[in-house]
C-alpha cells in the first residue's frame, strides 16, 4: 500500500475514534443518574416520630442540550418520585449554558420541578448559574425566582430555614455570587427545633459551619465532570481545589454529601463522573 494511502487510512481511523470517542462522553452525561445512598443519625427534637426520613438531593440540573432536555428531566422525575422519597432538596444551578443546543429560560427551567411528590414538599436553593446580573440577563431576580418556584410548589430559601418533619432545613445564599448569612440561618434553623439540615449550592460553605451534629447538602462541583484514569478529578471551581469535591465528607461531628448534579456546565460531556442523585436516610440518634 502506498505511504500516501497509509497515512489517509489511519488519519480517517484516527478522526473515527475521535468521533466515536466524543460521542460516548456526551452519552455519559445524558445517561439517566446513578442513585447513591448514604445513612445518617441526627438529633431529632423530642417529640418527633422516632420514624427516619428519606430525603432525595437534585442539584445542578442545568436545563440546556445537547446534554439535557425536558424530556430527560421528566424520566428524571419520575425516577425521583420512584424512590418514594419524604422530602426533595434542589440545590441550584437549574439555567443552563449554550453549549449547541436548545437553551431555556430561567421559568422553563425549573418547570420540570412541577412533577415532584414528596409528602414533606420540595426545598429549594439558588446557585451561581440562576444569579441575575449584567452578564446573566437570563436568570431572575429574587423575588420573581420565589414567586416563579411558588407557583409549581417549591418553597424557595435565601438565608431562612424552614421545618419540614423533624427537619430544619437551612437554605443558604449562594457563597460564589452572593453572600450567604451562615449566623442568621444557623439561629432561624434553632429557632424551628428541628435536626440541622443545610442546604447550599457548594461545598465552599462547609469550613465556616460549627463543628456541631448537622447535614450540609450540596452540588456544584460537578464531580469534576471530567474525571481522569488512575488521576481522578483534576479540578472543581471551588476555592479549596478538589478538597471537596465528591461525596461524602466528615468533619467532627458533622457530615457534607457532595451530588455530582444532573446536568453539565461548559462542555456537554462526562468522563468517570456520572450524574446522580442522593437518597438521604435521616434517623434519629
């Protein structure tokens, strides 16, 4: 075979691979989310129904394709409500980038949401995508975002807590575009007598909680997105580098649970690093 017909064979091989590799990175990310379980003992008030509550964790949805779709969202919701979870946390993130393919406003969303169940109802934080400003004409302004999240039943924290169950649920500001009142939602969380449950859109939150028996609950990190063989993640847009970036952390007394989130951000790809949702298993000590 001629040099020249060689080396046109193997740069078409060469380009096949690539394309064939490409592919299988956005078919990770849109693969349906793996479920992770973890199970944790927190200081039920006295009182409470001694029964464990089950609460699921989406973060990160990121509604844009070519990655994610309503469609999508819709199976996710379902598989959700599959779970017969008490009570749902978002965690932010819901407006996605342009990364080719459809795009959606900031109501649009967060529409999906509309199709969660859950006995205790659905809790919900904003991230640093859903933050309006000169360069986000998309997102919405605070009171439009609880009055958007209000009408499909979400209740919408932003430095408050609310109880649900045995439950206090403190919903934090976003710590990357904002500033979040760690103080004023640690003492409104106190004031409800439920066990501490923080809700944040990332993990950059953690450091700053007391040292005390509490959940914190957070997205953001992608997992990386991109996870590298015999590496693992290289880098997550957080100020402690990749210190929290997966998973389950202990500090002390207290316990962070980081989701890889639903959708992607910048590239609409995913490499060892698969979408997921959290079952949480909250029991009483």
């Amino acid at each position: 075979m001629p040099l020249m017909r060689r080396i046109l064979l193997l740069g078409l091989v060469l380009a096949i691979l690539a394309g064939g590799f490409a592919l299988w990175l956005i078919a990770n990310a849109r693969a349906m989310p793996v479920v992770r379980r973890i199970e944790i003992a927190l200081p039920f008030p006295a009182g409470a129904p001694r029964r464990p509550v089950r609460v699921a964790l989406i973060t990160d949805t990121h509604l844009s394709g070519p990655d994610n779709s309503p469609d999508r969202m819709a199976r996710i919701v379902a598989q959700v409500n599959g779970l017969r979870p008490d009570l749902i946390l978002l965690a932010g993130d819901y407006i996605g980038d342009n990364k080719g393919g459809a795009t959606y406003d900031a109501r649009a969303s967060i529409a999906p949401f509309a199709g969660l169940r859950a006995p205790l109802g659905v809790v919900a934080v904003l991230g640093n995508h859903d933050n309006r400003s000169r360069k986000n004409r998309v997102a919405l302004s605070r009171p439009d975002w609880r009055a958007a999240f209000s009408r499909i039943g979400v209740t919408l924290l932003d430095n408050q807590a609310v109880r649900r169950g045995p439950l206090a649920i403190g919903g934090l500001r976003d710590i990357y575009t904002g500033r979040p009142d760690i103080p004023g939602t640690l003492t409104a969380m106190r004031a409800t007598d439920g066990a501490p449950v923080i809700l944040s859109h990332g993990p950059d939150v953690f450091p700053s909680l007391p040292d005390t028996p509490s959940l914190t609950l957070v997205g953001h990190t992608h997992c990386g997105q991109v996870a590298l063989p015999f590496v693992g993640i290289v880098y997550v847009p957080s100020k402690f580098g990749t210190r929290y970036a997966c998973g389950i952390y202990r500090q002390g007394a207290k316990t962070m649970v980081v989701s890889a989130g639903i959708g992607t951000s910048g590239l609409p790809i995913r490499m060892l690093a698969p979408p997921d949702v959290w079952l949480i298993t909250a029991r009483p000590y």
